[in-house]
C-alpha cells in the first residue's frame, strides 16, 4: 500500500500537460507527429465553451470558428475531460490519434498546443464529444515545393498503406489510360509531413500526395468533428433520460458524464499492429504517476465506467491502496484465457460492484461498470455471443437452426478474443419463428442488450438515490467534496464554477 499524497487536480493539469517519462514517446526520434496545430490569443476563448449541441450523427461535420495556426507540433498528454465533479466517469486507455492517417479520415486533424495551464484546464473542461479538424485547403498551404506526386492522367486511388512503425507510404493509383496501377512510394522525416490531397477520384494534373511542413502564423478554420468513442454513451443517457423522466437532450457527456483514460498520451492504436511497448507505458502512467487514480480520489464518482478489457487489466493493476468488492481480473476462472468482456458487462450491470479508496481518512466507494470498447459502434448493438466451442455445440445440436441463421446473414465473423456474435434483436427479432424454439431459448441465454443494460444499471443508482437530477441547472447534482478546478489562485474560469462547488 502507498504512503504518497495524491496530486491535487490543479497540480495534475501542469503534470500531465508537461509529462514526457515515456521514453519510446518522447525521447529520440519521436513516433507520431508533429501533427498541424493551433491555438488562441485569449487564455479562455469562448469558442472553447460554445460548442455545438450534442448530437449521435457519427458523420456530424460543421464549421465552427477560427484560431491561429502555429504549425507542427507534439501533441501533449491529456488530463479528464469534462466536470471534474460528474457523478459518472469513463476510462478508456488512452487518446486515438486520428491524424496517424494521412488521407481523407485523418489528414485533417488537427490539435491544441497550450503554452498557459489555465487554457489548458479550460480545454479540457469543455470537451464533449467533439474533435478538431481543419481543412485540405490549409494542409496545401505547407507543401514542401517538389515533394509533390502529380497525377499523369485521371484516374482514382486505390487502397493506401501506412506504415505503422515507420514514415512510410505506398500509393497506389489506377489511371484511367493504363490496365495495370502505378504504386508510388513516399517517405518522410519527422519535420515534415506526408497528406493524400487526391480524393477517390482525380485529375490529370491534381497532386496526388505531398510532404508538408504545416503553415504557421496564419488563420485556421476549425471544424468539429463527431467522434464515435465519444458518442458512444449518448444513446444509453437518452434510456437513462426517459427512465428519469426528464428532457431529452439534458444529459450530455462533459456535463453529467466526464471521460478519462488510464494513460495521457495519444497512439493510433492500443494493440499489437504498433511498435508498442505497451506494458512499459502502462508501468510508467498507471503505477509510477498514477494520473488516473488521483483524478478519481478528487473527482469521487458514483459510478466509474472502464471501457474495454484493456482498460480493466491497467486499472487492476495501479489499484494499489483500492479495494475492490469483486475479482476484477480479466481472466476466466478456469483458464488463463480472457473472460469475454460482454459477460464482465452484464456481471457489473446486475449485480453492484464497488472499488473503495481512502479519502481524508474515510473509505469512498465507487460503483464498477465494465462495457466493451466503446470505439466501434457494433459492441453496443443487441446480439446474442458464444465461445468458439459453445458455438460448435449449438450447430451440432441445432444444424437446422444454424443454417437459417446462417442464410439470413445473422452470424458475424469472429472477433479477435474468440468470440462469435450473432445479430439478433432480441425476443422480438424477425427471424425468431424460423427457429425451433429450444434452439431459440439457447441464442437468448446468450442474448446481450448492451445498452439497455448499461442504462438499467444507471437507472438503478437514481432508484437507490445515489443519482439525482437538479432541476435547477438541467443535470444530474454534482457528487460531494469541494472542487477548485474552474476557479483557483492560478486561474479563474469567465463563467466561474455553475455548479457552486467553488
């Protein structure tokens, strides 16, 4: 058990936003970045705070305001998003990269830089669900002159590939003049930087692809652009909403649920397609600086969310002083094997977990849910999942049953921890009178309703009167204990603290 005095969430902005321990992200050649990025004038723009409302659309693209272009930068560790006192907090592992891809889903992106930890705080504070973007017409104001792929002909692009752990990138193109495609090769230093202009389709004459230094002191559009990961628990707040019976629309993430991940630095993946040391950075982040864990002391949630089995793994390991009421670990009881994260879902929705932690000489709890990653949509789709070998045995048991699903296109590929899932709605699904009845009772004994679990699970907490809606502000009421984030002897936020916790 640790004896050390966790930071204080004005000490975590300025040691999260200067941290560079990790070696592999930050000592060397650096490997990602430096991306295009921006900042203001004022140290607490208002357009940080006037965001666009809330919105499931994954594809929500929408011009927003301007800020000043400063070039290539690194991009630095992120700290909580959100109110610091949300009776709900996610953790995931750790921000995506979405600029890692140089054609049209990441050449775009763009990110802060903050030299002043008040613009930082404010930031970070006022994050919902959206990320930022600029435009290609930006990224063609830094093209290194000469570095430019000219199209020969018209034609289109075809199926790029990037190099995951190094600068590198193969173009291939179909001309429309030629029977075979033209591949082009492309490497590039980390000062510089390599974007697809061409869309699917080009012109003869069009660049095709270009190193690029990104344009510095000059004025950036900004877009905002919906990101999934984020959007994920909008869908369960509006179950959670019509079980409360308040407006729609009135919880939203930043406000009523804040988002943290175990590890601040951003990567373009958390898996082993990347050169990545991954057990080492998770020792340095979660065990040695423990971010994550003292954000939780300050914050002291209701309910702590972990998205995805990674996220459980790192936060079972940094638990340290914490105890849990359950095993949290990620394996199955009878093998080393991983326990389906869909089963440690439906445990921790049913049946209340709890970590606990020593605060001022008191033990705070905090209710446990686990969910799938939240970064692909089809985890939260109803569906009904078996093991590999529960699987064989439905089929030999029901090989009637298994051919009609498979004919109607209800068996999805296996995913990567060996599980199969299979796209049923529940009772109330089309297919169900196709099916022998007994075979039907297997597929719902395996039957998930992600989010409609996940909201029950909230909803309990409001039944238990741990979750109360203020109808004064329009959200859920803030947990106990003082807050000084928004207002404080180093910053003081325009709109002050609207939750009177100052």
């Amino acid at each position: 058990m640790s004896n050390r005095i966790p930071l204080t969430d004005i000490e975590l902005v300025d040691a999260v936003k200067s941290c560079t321990s990790c070696a592999w992200f930050w000592q060397g050649i650096k490997p990602y970045g430096p991306f295009p990025s921006f900042n203001w004038e004022e140290e607490f723009p208002e357009a940080i705070r006037n965001q666009p409302p809330q919105t499931n659309d994954p594809s929500f693209h929408e011009k927003t305001h301007t800020a000043r272009a400063i070039g290539a930068e690194y991009i630095q560790p992120a700290v909580l998003r959100g109110c610091r006192k949300a009776p709900i907090m996610t953790v995931g592992i750790n921000p995506n990269l979405s600029a890692f891809k140089p054609y049209d889903k990441g050449a775009d992106f763009t990110y802060p830089w903050f030299d002043r930890n008040g613009s930082y705080a404010y930031y970070y504070r006022h994050a919902s669900v959206f990320q930022e973007r600029t435009n290609l017409e930006y990224m063609r104001k830094g093209i290194i002159k000469g570095t430019e792929i000219i199209a020969e002909a018209d034609g289109r692009t075809k199926r790029m590939v990037r190099g995951m752990d190094h600068r590198w990138m193969e173009i291939p193109v179909q001309y429309a003049d030629r029977d075979e495609e033209t591949i082009y090769e492309l490497g590039w230093v980390p000062e510089e930087r390599a974007v697809v202009f061409a869309g699917d389709t080009f012109k003869k004459g069009d660049i095709v692809v270009a190193k690029t230094d990104p344009a510095k002191n000059t004025e950036m559009q900004l877009y905002a652009q919906a990101v999934g990961y984020y959007q994920r628990i909008l869908p369960i707040l509006n179950l959670l909403e019509k079980q409360m019976d308040i407006p729609e629309g009135s919880l939203e993430v930043g406000e009523d649920i804040s988002m943290h991940d175990m590890i601040g630095c951003a990567s373009p993946g958390w898996s082993d397609t990347y050169d990545i040391p991954q057990n080492r950075i998770a020792n340095t982040c979660v065990k040695e600086k423990r971010f994550m864990f003292d954000q939780l002391i300050q914050s002291q949630p209701e309910i702590l969310i972990i998205v995805s089995s990674s996220s459980l793994k790192m936060f079972c390991d940094g638990l340290d002083s914490f105890e849990a009421s359950m095993d949290l670990t990620t394996k199955r009881p009878d093998s080393d094997e991983q326990r389906d994260v869909f089963d440690m879902m439906k445990e921790t929705c049913l049946r209340k977990r709890y970590v606990s932690y020593p605060v001022n000489g008191k033990m705070v709890k905090t209710r446990i849910i686990v969910t799938p990653h939240f970064s692909y949509g089809s985890n939260f789709d109803n569906q009904s999942r078996f093991s590999v070998q529960a699987w064989e045995a439905f089929k030999n048991e029901y090989p009637g049953d298994y051919l009609t699903l498979k004919k109607a296109n209800k068996i999805e590929r296996e995913t990567y921890n060996g599980y199969v899932p299979i796209d049923l709605k529940g009772d109330n699904d089309s297919i169900r009178d196709s099916v022998n009845p007994a075979a039907w009772q297997v597929l719902m004994g395996h039957h998930y309703e992600p989010q409609q679990l996940v909201a029950d699970a909230l909803y309990a907490e409001v039944e238990a009167g741990n979750l109360h809606y203020d109808n004064h502000t329009k959200h859920l009421k803030r947990v106990s204990g003082k807050c000084t984030f928004c207002v404080n002897d180093q910053w003081q936020f325009p709109e002050g603290c609207e939750y009177g916790k100052a």
